[in-house]
C-alpha cells in the first residue's frame, strides 16, 4: 500500500509544477535557415543597389551555451550602373563560434556574438565581361575571402523550434562588389 502512495505523490508532484525540457546542452546540434537583406532594404522597384542573402547552417552547442556554426550562404545584390544595374552573386562557405553573452532566467531568449571566416566565390554580370554597351569588366569571375561580425537573438518557439533576429557586417577581399556588405534578417532553427 506504501508503495502505491509514494507513486501517487511522485505523479502529483510531477504535473504540479511545469517540467522545462534542457536546452542548449554541449553537444546539442541544429540546423537553420537565414533569409537577410544586404546594404539596404531590397525593392526592385526603387532601389537597385540592395540585395538579399539566403544561408543554410549547422550549429553545435558547446558549454555555456555558446556554438560552433558551419554553413553556406548566398549573396545577390546590384552594382549601379549608368542608368541600369550590374548583377552580382556571392557564394560562400563560412565557419565560427558565437559566444552567448546573455540569457533570459527562463532559458528563453539568448543574445549571441559572433565570428566567423568566409570563403568563396564571386560573379559579376553572370560571369560576362562584356556589358550591354560594350565596356569590360577587369574582374568578372574571382574567389574571395574575409570574415564577418554577428549580432543574434535568439527566442525558443518551442524545444525545438528557435525564431533568429540577426545583424552582420560581412568584410570580404578579392572581389568586385566592395569590402563590407551589412545585413539583417531573420531566421529559423530547428534543434534535433
């Protein structure tokens, strides 16, 4: 009979109060999606010099809360040109750590800072080097390298679902579009 009371007041005790699932647990992995605006906000319509950025990652926790992130993202935006624009793309791979410097009491929101190394490649004008009034271009094609600075909040949806609020200056040499490309955007991660 004793045994059968002690199971009673362990289930009571159970669903008295609310059981918080763990998060970001070293090794813990997740994977997220980023959709950003670059240098400005894109609008075909009114401001051809903007572009946008797509990027698919991997982070694994590590202690403190505190990641590794392994990913690719993709940059287009629009170089102004007489009255027209020059397209450009940006393909890189990036690798970093993002240093968690707050986090809520409830584990439900954290602030991240991080640094990453990028390297890749860059086309301009799809790779042509003839434009469309017949000027060349000195570099249509080349490979590029640099870094990037991140500010991040991120906001559990669920246990496994986290909403991204994201700010970055990305710094980059050998290309043609410019050194320094400033982002924002938003993003989701899901955590298996």
């Amino acid at each position: 009979m004793k045994r059968y009371v002690y199971i009673t007041l362990a289930l009571l005790a159970l669903m008295a109060g609310q059981a918080h699932a763990q998060r970001c647990l070293p090794g813990m992995k997740g994977v997220r999606l980023t959709a950003e605006m670059a240098d400005g906000f894109y609008c075909g319509a009114n401001r051809h010099d903007a572009g946008y950025a797509f990027s698919l990652a991997v982070s694994t926790y590590t202690k403190k809360g505190n990641q590794w992130v392994f990913g690719g993202e993709t940059l287009r935006r629009n170089i102004p040109y007489r009255n027209t624009h020059i397209p450009t793309a940006q393909y890189t791979g990036e690798g970093g750590y993002y240093h968690t410097f707050f986090s809520s009491p409830g584990k439900v929101l954290f602030l991240n800072l991080g640094v990453s190394a990028l390297l890749g490649y860059e086309t301009v004008n799809g790779g042509k080097k003839l434009l469309d009034d017949g000027a060349a271009l000195h570099r249509c094609e080349s490979f590029i390298y640099g870094g990037a600075a991140t500010l991040e909040a991120e906001g559990y949806l669920s246990d496994r679902v986290v909403l991204l609020l994201r700010l970055r200056e990305r710094f980059v040499w050998g290309g043609a579009s410019g050194r320094c490309h400033c982002q924002y955007g938003i993003g989701v991660k899901y955590i298996f």
